[in-house]
C-alpha cells in the first residue's frame, strides 16, 4: 500500500523527490546524485531533449504525452511511486505549475528553485512558490527581528559564460530532439530558429551597441543632471506575465515616461536600463525614442543597453522597476525605489507605495534597517550562497540545499548549514 504524503512523519529513507526542469547544465544530475547519496530517493522527468540530455548519466523518465494529460498522468505517477517532495526551477512553466496544482491536495511539499532574489552569489529554494506565490510577499517586515548586519556569503566569480554554453547545449538538444519529443509544449514565447536567430544578430551588434552606450553615457554625464533609474526585464519573464499588470516591457516603458512626463520633475532625467540577457526582439530604442518624442521629453529619456549598473547607480537618485532583483543593488545603497510588480521586495517599510508620478517628485527615503532585517530573513530561510552554473558554486551550494530539502535538515538552524559548507568545502580543495 502506498503511505499517503503528508499524512505521516516521513524518515529520510521513505522521502522520495520528483525532480521536474532544472536550471541548465549539470546542476540537476548533481543534485539528484546529493540527494540519492543521502539515502533518498530521486525520480527525473524529461520533457525534452535538453531534459533528456542534462539527465544524461541518471535515472529519467521521458514525458512524450501531451501537456493536456500531464496533471493526471503526475498524480497516477505520484500516488503509485509514493511521491513525497516536488522539486522545479521556476514555478510558471505549463508543467510546472499544473504540477504544483495537482499535486499540492495530495500533500506533496513544493520545492521551487529560481535565481536567488539577492545576487550575485545566491540562489532561491522556497517551498511552495517564488516571486509572487512566495511567502515573503506576506511577510510582516515590522515583526522581523533586528539586524545590524548581513550574514557573510562566499563570493564567488561571474557564472555567465557557464549560464550561456549550458544554454546554447540545452536548446540545441532540444531542437535537435523535437523528433522524440513532439508533444512537448515549450514555455518561451518564440521559437528556437526565431530566439537563435536574434542572439546571433545580437551578438555580432555587440560593436555598436558598446559604441551607443559609451556615446549615450557621455551625453548624460555632460547634462549633469539628477538621475532616475528604470530597470528593465525580459519581455517574456513570468515577472511581467504572471506577477504585474503589465502586458509586456513595451507596455512598461510607456508608462514610465508618460508618469515621468506627468511629474513636472524638469530638473531631472529618466535612464531606462535593458536587460543584460534581452535578445533584442522588441525595438525598444526606437520606441523609446518616438515615446519620449510624443511626451515632449525628447534630451531628457535615455535608453542604455549595456554597463555596469553598480556605476550607474551610484549616480542615481531612484529606481523603478516591476520586480527586477537589481533592485537589491539601489535599496544597498539606500536609493529610494519604487516597485510596481508582485514581488518579494514590495513592502511599504522597504519601498514607495505611491503613484509614479509622486515618487518621481518626492523620493521617500526608508529605514535601512528595515531592509537589512528583510534580507536576513530571506538569507535564513530561503536564499543559498551558491551557483547553479560552476563547479565552485554547486560545491558550495549543495550541502546546504540538499539539507534543506530533506525532512532531517527541516529544523536544523542555518548556522549549521553554513558549518556543512564550509566541511564540503574543505574536502572538495
């Protein structure tokens, strides 16, 4: 007879992880090796060929129905394996959130990895949901204890370059694939022909995108002038879809110059940051520009598509943005911040609750301790120093999430985490 999940104390031999899309490359065999060296068991569907080939190596199971018969086929397969923990890389994708969906009534814990809210150098694992399903966004910042200083975290170097080969190898399975996967239904908007296309145009543009900025931010710096920072998103993030009200980043960027247009703030200007991982599929310069134009702020609305924003910020005087995790950057240097999307930073003691227009004039400054104690609770319970992309973030990152997802690390205090990562870390050098 299988036990029914969540109707039982489970020991660490009876958990049993149904591992569904993970973050590209080897993080998802690593952590189901972790888990099965624990004394666990892991179970791997593969809804494509890059899931089938980053399975490459551990036990899989290909999904080859159509995304219409996944919920049921989920709970059939749940209930017969006796399925106790759910582990996903985002919790929008159509799989993922019909999983949850289906198997949260059946008392299934939810585990739900994403990029760390706080970066570099962390990563998310909360239970139930992230971004706008997180708890967080409930959280009573005033009842927070105090905290006069972050924890520590192990820095650790830029995990880019890994992030796009592990990608490039993903879709190219993928595509390469489709033959054995044909039902799979993708959760990106445009095609892998049209999104390779745009990233090879993109990169051979990268010459004159650096010409553009380097020009672009000599012009702001001349005018001398008190600066407003937009940061954007990519266009198809679950961020806009999902947890704003937004249509798209074009929709967003309207509203950002109409509301900066209607504050009457002529003493300053607006810089509207892209997107480091943008593919270029909406014009957003020229729609920028012919948006600016029709407000009559044209001198006065600039569009940057690359540097560094930790230098930008430094002589920014706002930021704005629907959920983006720069904005971790703008509240560490207490700029006032306005966010206008479902998200985790979004509290009335950490940002501005106020019309756009309002914020642009009036900028309230917040208590930083407020903030410090938000990101200590975080830092508690849900972010983990770590990559999923490097050989030296995994190793750092493992110990600790692996503890985290199993019952016996499910009361365990987060100094004992830390004391785990740093063994692991002995015994990998």
């Amino acid at each position: 007879m299988t036990p029914s999940p969540g109707n039982e104390t489970y020991s660490p031999a009876k958990q049993h992880f149904l591992l569904l899309q993970m973050p590209c490359g080897a993080f998802g065999r690593q952590l189901d090796a972790s888990l099965t060296a624990a004394g666990h068991s892991c179970t791997r569907i593969a809804f494509n060929g890059g899931d089938a080939l980053n399975a490459v190596g551990r036990p899989s199971i290909w999904y080859r129905q159509s995304l219409k018969d996944w919920p049921a086929w989920v709970v059939d397969f749940a209930r017969g394996k006796g399925i106790t923990d759910l582990v996903c890389y985002g919790d929008c994708r159509h799989y993922h959130r019909a999983a949850i969906e289906a198997l949260k009534p059946l008392g299934v814990r939810v585990h739900v990895l994403e990029e760390g809210y706080i970066r570099p150098n962390w990563v998310t694992c909360e239970r139930d949901g992230v971004n706008g399903y997180s708890r967080l966004t409930s959280t009573d910042v005033s009842e927070l204890p105090p905290n006069s200083e972050l924890p520590r975290e192990q820095e650790l170097k830029p995990s880019t370059s890994r992030y796009c080969f592990s990608a490039f190898v993903y879709y190219s399975a993928t595509f390469f694939l489709k033959p054995i996967f044909p039902r799979y239904s993708p959760h990106r908007e445009l095609g892998l022909v049209t999104e390779a296309a745009l990233w090879v145009r993109r990169f051979f543009a990268w010459p004159l995108r650096r010409m553009r900025f380097r020009l672009t931010d000599a012009e702001i710096a001349s005018l001398n002038k008190p600066m407003h920072m937009v940061l954007l998103q990519l266009n198809g993030d679950s961020q806009i879809k999902v947890h704003s009200d937004f249509k798209s980043v074009k929709h967003f960027v309207k509203f950002c110059i109409a509301e900066f247009s209607a504050s009457g703030a002529t003493d300053s200007i607006l810089v509207i940051k892209n997107h480091p991982l943008d593919n270029g599929f909406l014009p957003l310069r020229r729609v920028i520009r012919r948006h600016a134009e029709r407000h009559g702020m044209t001198g006065r609305v600039f569009f940057v598509d690359g540097g560094k924003l930790s230098q930008m910020l430094e002589r920014s005087i706002s930021a704005v943005a629907v959920n983006s995790t720069s904005c971790h950057h703008a509240l560490l240097r207490g700029i006032p911040t306005l966010l206008l999307g479902r998200a985790v930073f979004n509290h009335p003691q950490i940002v501005s609750r106020m019309k756009m227009s309002e914020f642009f004039r009036l900028r309230p400054v917040k208590d930083q301790a407020d903030y410090t104690s938000f990101i200590a609770h975080m830092i508690r319970t849900c972010q983990f120093n770590g990559s999923f992309y490097t050989d030296e973030g995994r190793a750092i990152l493992l110990p600790t999430l692996v503890n985290k997802l199993t019952d016996e690390g499910q009361h365990v205090a987060h100094d004992e985490g830390i004391r785990s990562t740093v063994r692991t870390l002995k015994q990998v050098s």
